[in-house]
C-alpha cells in the first residue's frame, strides 16, 4: 500500500517538483495551493505526512497545523519556507509540526525525513488504535451488570466522569474498584492522557511519599537520582489511588494540599510543582468511620467525597453471575487454549448458592481454576472448589427433571437451562420464557438462598 503525502505551496513549480519526485519514489502525492485548500484536501486524502509551506495567501502553514491539530488530524507536518529562522522553527514545532527544511529544498533531505516521520505517523495510528480499543474495553456499556444497584452507580460515574470532580469509589475487596476507575478516565475529556495507578497499601510511608511525589537525588538512602512521582507522570489525566485508607496522619496532610491547591514539592526539593490532575479514590474501608475514629482526616474525607458511589458485593446482585460466569469462560478458554461450551446441570445451581466473599475477582479465579481443571467440554460441580459444591437437581438420562416433579423445580431448571443457553443474560432469558427480568432475578435471589438453607441443615 503506497504512502499517502499532501504537498501544500502555492508556486506551482515547487509544488510540481516535489509531486514528480514522490511520486517516482512510490508515494501516492496530492497538492493544494494555499491553506484554506490544504485543509479540504486533508479531510477527504487523509494522508499519512504533509509537506506544507509557511508562507502563503489565505491561510499560512501555521495555521494549517493549528487548525488540522484541532481537528484530530494525527499524521505528520514538514513544514518548509524559504524565509526560516529558528523562531519560525520553533512555533512549528509547538503548533504541532514534526520537522523544519528550508528552501530551496534538498531531495535528499526531504525523503530522508519523509521516511523518518512516516515511522512515527504508522507508531501514532498504531497507538491510536489501541487506545481506542482500550475506551472500547472500559466502557460503562462493556462491564458486566445488569443489577438495579449496579445500573445506579454506573448512571452517577458516567455522569461525573465528564467533569473534573474527585471521585470516591467504595466498596469490598473484589468488586471491581479498578475497573470503574479506568471507566470514568476512559470516558472522560482526559482519555488520551495518563492514567496512573497506586496502590497506597503495598508501599510503606516512606516509599509512598517518594512513588506520589518523587524524589530528589540523595534525599534519603537509596535516592542516587531525581525521580518523578505518580502526580508528575499523571499530569493531565487521571490518578487512581487504591486503597486510599491506608494511608498514614502525615501523608493525608500532604495529599489534601494536592487535591486543594495542585501543587507539591518532591522528597527533599524546595521547588514548587504545578499539576494538573484528576483524582479517583478507591477503598474497603469506611471512612465515616474512620473520620469518627481519629484515623482519617475529616477535610481530607470531605475532599475526596466530591462524588461517591458504594459498588455493591456480588452476593447482593447474584442475578448478574450467569453473565459473570460466561465471560470467565470465553476469557480464561482463549488464555489457556481450552474449549468449555457451557455448564453442566447443577453447576449453576452452586455458583449462586455461594456468598462470595472476595466478589468478582473471587468468581473470576474460580472459573478460571475450573476452566484450566475441567476434563470434558463442561463445568461440573466436581470442578468447583469443595466450597461451592451443592445439591444438584434430580434428573433422568435425558437430562430433564423426573416425571412428577414439582412445578417449583421445573421452572427453576427452566429458568437456569435457559440463562446458560444465552449467556447469562436476564433480558434474553426473560423474552424466550415470557416473564419478566424483574421475576428471573427474584428467582435467583430465592434459589441462592434455599440452597444456602440446605447446606446449613447439611
């Protein structure tokens, strides 16, 4: 596939010249004649570099880059003028340009930088892609939850995202803190910034300090050199502090001045940083509590509570694992090279008679320890951890219940079978056997407990 370069200058000559050449080089070359023509050509050419004079009628090169910049053009500018100074130069480059020549232009030169910036144009599409597949991946519409609690939180984050609010998430370990926090910067004005992430609870004070705020060389042992901190790396965008709760008296201190003033000084600097940075804050813990407690400073809780949302334990949105569940198992089949279709009769059953007390990450180790475990193309029971084993429905060789059961297992069965045959999903199942969402997810809540019931009596 030929390389598609715009030449943009409005002596026809030059422009000539340099289409003859690219063109015998194997580039596909369109021109335009001044700024305003430069621009119209961009949007339907969409070429890979642009070769663009500084100096012409209606708009110049610098207009050119400003404009195309803003409108999401991320190819390359070379920018040429046969009036060049380094002032000149250097405005390019802030405006968005990749390299300077003067004219008249070298051949060599130009393809020499022409190859150089369409490596760096095929890097930035590369990049473009993957991070549109990653806002893809972290999308509220792509976490798995159809639960009335769950469905609020993500109505209040997908509200707040947009904003530069600090955002509180709470909830149990588990429950996918981490995963609503690159939500909200995915679907924020700042999803082509940083997002940097810190686990306040697995550093200690001291080296806490030094990951959020950087370091000065020889500011304590071990410093041999200047280091930024999570709060420079993630200037722009956004900075996910998990398990905010652990934090110590001192460093509660230093990180409400950030979140007030956005501003810092490294361990052992006296130099003032500016930031510009969104916080998201995560923790298990309840920080009414603790504020009530002494533990947690009460304007630091007040700072970081702009927005909260509690995310809620899997055992309160049971109706949500059928879906969870067959996630896990495509995800953890294409990781392993496996080939499980589905659940055998019961399985279900045990999954949601279980509480899970470590919540979605819990279930997401189960599958994937059953998945990596299961001899045939089904899950079983047997291939739960002894925990989870339940009763499992009476059945003949067919599969189906016994003749004369009671109507109460048969829709149970019924309801399960067909979740199982859609993937989980209560909308689905709630069409193909005509009642309502609202009933199948009362069942399951109704099921987990009787099976819990069992298992106590056992």
């Amino acid at each position: 596939m030929k390389h598609r370069i715009l030449v943009v200058d409005d002596e026809q000559n030059a422009r000539d010249a340099l289409k003859t050449i690219l063109g015998e080089e194997g580039y596909d070359v369109a021109e335009a004649a001044d700024g305003e023509e430069a621009l119209a050509v961009l949007a339907s050419f969409r070429p890979e570099a642009v070769l663009c004079d500084i100096r012409m009628p209606k708009l110049d090169g610098l207009e050119v880059v400003r404009r195309a910049r803003a409108d999401g053009y991320i190819g390359s500018f070379i920018m040429m003028t046969a009036h060049g100074t380094i002032e000149t130069a250097v405005q390019a480059m802030k405006d968005g340009a990749e390299d300077f020549l003067a004219k008249p232009v070298d051949v060599g030169a130009v393809l020499a930088r022409l190859e150089k910036v369409l490596e760096k144009s095929a890097l930035k599409v590369e990049n473009a892609l993957l991070r549109e597949r990653l806002r893809e991946k972290y999308r509220f519409a792509n976490i798995i939850g159809e639960s009335g609690e769950l469905q609020a939180v993500f109505d209040v984050v997908a509200r707040a995202a947009v904003t530069r609010a600090t955002i509180l998430v709470l909830g149990e370990s588990g429950t996918g803190k981490e995963l609503i926090a690159q939500a909200i910067h995915e679907s924020s004005p700042r999803h082509d910034k940083p997002f940097v992430k810190v686990n306040c609870a697995a550093l200690t004070e001291t080296l806490l300090e030094s990951e959020l705020f950087g370091h000065e060389k020889g500011s304590f042992t071990g410093a041999l050199g200047r280091r930024e901190g999570r709060f420079e790396l993630a200037n722009g965008g956004t900075l996910f502090l998990d398990e905010l709760g652990e934090i110590s008296a001192a460093l509660q201190v230093k990180l409400l001045r950030v979140l007030q003033q956005q501003e810092f000084e490294r361990v052992g600097g006296s130099q003032t940083i500016k930031v510009d940075v969104r916080v998201v804050a995560a923790t298990n813990r309840d920080l009414e509590a603790e504020v009530k407690a002494g533990r947690f400073r009460e304007d630091l809780y007040y700072r970081l509570n702009v927005v909260s949302v509690t995310l809620p334990p899997l055992r309160r949105r049971k109706s949500d694992i059928p879906a969870l569940t067959n996630h896990f198992v495509e995800h953890y089949n294409r990781l392993h090279g496996k080939d499980v279709t589905g659940l055998a009769p019961g399985t279900l059953n045990a999954l949601l008679a279980y509480d899970w007390p470590g919540n979605v990450r819990e279930l997401g180790n189960v599958i994937e320890r059953a998945v990596v475990l299961a001899p045939g193309s089904e899950l079983t029971s047997d291939d739960l951890p002894p925990a989870l084993r339940g009763p499992r429905p009476v059945t003949v060789d067919g599969g189906g219940l016994v003749p004369g059961a009671k109507l109460y297992d048969i829709e149970r069965e019924a309801i399960l079978r067909t979740l199982e045959m859609v993937d989980g999903s209560t909308s689905r199942a709630a069409d193909i056997l005509g009642i309502s969402v609202r009933k199948i997810q009362y069942r399951l809540k109704e099921y987990a407990d009787a099976d819990r019931a069992i298992r106590t009596l056992q």
